[in-house]
C-alpha cells in the first residue's frame, strides 16, 4: 500500500511536462466545472422554489376554511360562515398551526378623477400578523384599525396604483355592488403600496378592512368569508389540512383547501424545476465520470513500460491498479474541493448583491434566490466521489492484460 500511495503521489505531483499533465489538468478543470454547477443549480432551484411559494403562501396562508362550493372559482367572494371559536382554539392545538385569521373578499371599482381599475378588496381585522406582508411593501404602511367602526384605509399594488395614476396618501372613490344591486360609494385614503411580483395577485387584489366588507354585505360582526391558517412547514401542508377537516368540531358544510389547490398552475410549474434539476446533475456527473475515465486510460497507456517494470518486479496487478485508483482519487478529490469552493463563492456572492437578475414578470422573483442545503452540498461531492471510483475501476482493469516483456519493449 505504501509503494502504491508513493508511485501515486510522484506521477500525481510530477512537474514534469507531459501529454498526462496536461490532461490531468483537463480532468481536473472538468470535475471542477461538474461540481460547481450541480451545487450552484440546487441552491438557486432551492431558492427559486423556496422564495415562490414563500409569496403564496404569506399571501395567502398554507390553508384555507371555507364554505364548500364545488363550483365556485377558487379566487371569488366567499359564502359566508359564522365565526366558530371553539373551532379556532382547536385548530392551534395543532402543533405545526402558527396562527389562523378571519378574512372575507368583495368585489370593487376604485375611481380616481381619470381613472377607474377594478379590484377584489381582501378584508382582514386587527388579529391579523402583517409581518406575513412585510416584506412586499413598497411605499406607506398597513391599515390601522378602528374598534368603533371600520377603517377608511386601503392598500392597493403597484399595478393598480399604475392604472389609477395614484400615489400613497390619495384618496380615492371605491364603489360596492350591494346585495340590493344598489351601488355604494365610499372614499378611502391609500395608506400602502405593494407588489408581489406574482401577477395574477397583483392585477386582482386590494387589501382593507374585513368590517367594511361585513357592513356592506349586511353581515354580522361574526359573519366572515373563512379562515386562513399559517402552519411552520410548508412541506406538511396537505397533511394538517386532512387533520384540520377531520377534527370532530369542524363542521360538515366547511372546507379546509390548502393553498396548493388554490394556486396549482404555480406549484405544478415549481414542481417542474425538480426535473430539470435532476436532468442537469446527472448530465454533471456523467461528464465528470467520461473525463475521468478517458483521463486513466491515457494514463495507463502513458505508464505502460513503468508498469511492465513493477510487474516485473513482482508487483500484483491489485498493486499496480492501486497506483492509478489513487491517482484518479487525487484528480477527483482535487476537483470536488476546487468546484465546491467556487461554487460556494459564487452562490454568496449572488446572496450579497444579487447579481443575477431576473424577468419579474415571468419568474415572479427580480433576482435569483439561493438557499444552500449542506447535506446536499456533502451528498453531491460524497456521491460524485463514490461514482467516479466505482466507475474508474473498470479502466483499472486495462493493467491486468499488460504482459511485462512487452510492455517494457513499448515505446
């Protein structure tokens, strides 16, 4: 083991200039090359998939408790259903339920003096957590509630401030179509500005308060559209949804959807970044173990008369074999470490600066999202490590038809 890891290291670490250098060198670069692209493609499909269904789900909540309506459009006014508080305190006992809200929408038309741009006003009340709404703020704040009565404050998107030619702190007309069929006009004052980045939100919704809602529907203070929960992975969403709807308090009439059937066009579309994911690593791995393979065997050839030397010697065929197994080791470790190194250097730099930007209106991100899963980093260097000496060995092989006499006689 010795003589085989010193021969090894020598033809390794020769400075000699030769043909086997420079494609040692090539094998290394391409190994390198394999592994920074397998690390940097997971973090930024991590990332794409994580910061997406982020936005849905703070949009929207990871569930919804709704009246059932089988052929209601998923995005439209919701039936309403009485507010059920024994249900809510059993809904938290859940130990993944972070929090649950009342909400209701209603169909708008806000008016400017030029323009008018129609809306789904989403009602919330003052339990709500806008932290879930932070972080698509552009301008102003959120509505501040009244106990008394309901607030006159609104936030619309981008979009619509666009369309209306509005700025923060306007006010502007809104009219409701009242079940009566009456019109009801109402003035609110813009006290938010967001954007999502995902358009079908951003076109559609406005955000107020949910007693405006109620009083214009002739509700109750108890009447609401449904609940939204938010639970702490997103990952186990179906699964406290069938928990949540099987809860012997939750009533026959009521629906617990997660937010997957209410977007599936987007989840289907993410879930469709996994194969091309897994299509580009393992192009990755089948070009790093053809380099490798292609490198060894000029190496055996190259070393033919050295080997025809040891034989002669008395070395075995497993000995000689070791001598180049630890040699492509060397190649192959040399690479993973360079690869994984620029890799990781890479994806920080995108996090710090956001270099890599992105068509917003397609990917529903303006810069490329990265999150690094480290025992995905360990797995691709570990796996690529493992294949490529699996698959090195069959090369290997090319020792054990190499006769001494004449491999010393080749030149």
């Amino acid at each position: 083991m010795k003589v085989a890891s010193f021969i090894a290291n020598r033809i390794a670490f020769n400075q000699q200039r030769s043909f086997s250098r420079f494609i040692i060198r090539l094998s290394i670069v391409a190994t390198v090359i394999s592994v920074m692209v397998m690390v940097v493609t997971l973090a930024l499909a991590n990332g794409f998939q994580e910061k997406v269904a982020e936005k849905i789900f703070s949009f929207w909540g990871h569930i919804r408790i709704q009246e059932k309506q089988p052929d209601k459009a998923v995005i439209a006014e919701e039936t309403p259903i009485t507010k059920n508080d024994s249900l809510v305190l059993a809904i938290k006992k859940n130990p993944q339920v972070v929090s649950i809200h009342p909400f209701a929408t209603k169909y708008a038309i806000l008016k400017t003096k030029d323009e008018i741009e129609g809306v789904l006003l989403k009602g919330l009340d003052s339990t709500y957590d806008y932290n879930h709404l932070k972080d698509f703020m552009q301008q102003g704040r959120f509505i501040h509630f009244n106990d008394s009565t309901y607030s006159r404050e609104i936030v619309i998107s981008s979009y619509t401030a666009a369309q209306l030619k509005a700025k923060l702190n306007d006010r502007i007309l809104i009219y409701f179509i009242r079940p009566d069929g009456t019109l009801r006009p109402d003035k609110l004052t813009i006290t938010g500005i967001y954007k999502t980045g995902i358009e079908e939100y951003d076109k559609v919704f406005a955000l107020g308060d949910i007693k405006l809602i109620q009083r214009l529907n002739d509700w109750n203070v108890t009447d609401i559209g449904g609940y939204e929960i938010f639970i702490k992975d997103y990952k186990q969403i179906n699964k406290v949804a069938d928990e949540i709807y099987n809860l012997d308090k939750f009533p026959a009439t009521w629906d617990a959807k997660s937010v997957r059937e209410i977007s599936p066009n987007i989840f289907d579309w993410l879930n469709m970044q996994d194969t091309t994911r897994n299509v580009l690593i393992a192009f990755m791995i089948i070009v790093a173990v053809i380099n490798l393979i292609t490198c060894l065997i000029i190496l055996v050839l190259e070393r033919i008369r050295m080997i025809g030397i040891l034989k002669s010697l008395g070395a075995t065929n497993w000995t000689v074999q070791k001598i180049f197994l630890r040699h492509s080791v060397i190649i192959t470790i040399t690479g993973i470490l360079i690869g994984t190194a620029l890799a990781l250097g890479f994806l920080y730099l995108q996090e710090a600066t956001g270099f890599i930007k992105l068509k917003e209106e397609a990917y529903y991100l303006s810069t490329a999202a990265v999150k690094i899963i480290w025992w995905q980093v360990g797995a691709i260097c570990l796996g690529t490590l493992i294949i490529c000496f699996l698959v090195l060995m069959i090369p290997s092989y090319l020792v054990r038809k190499i006769q001494p006499v004449k491999a010393i006689q080749f030149r």
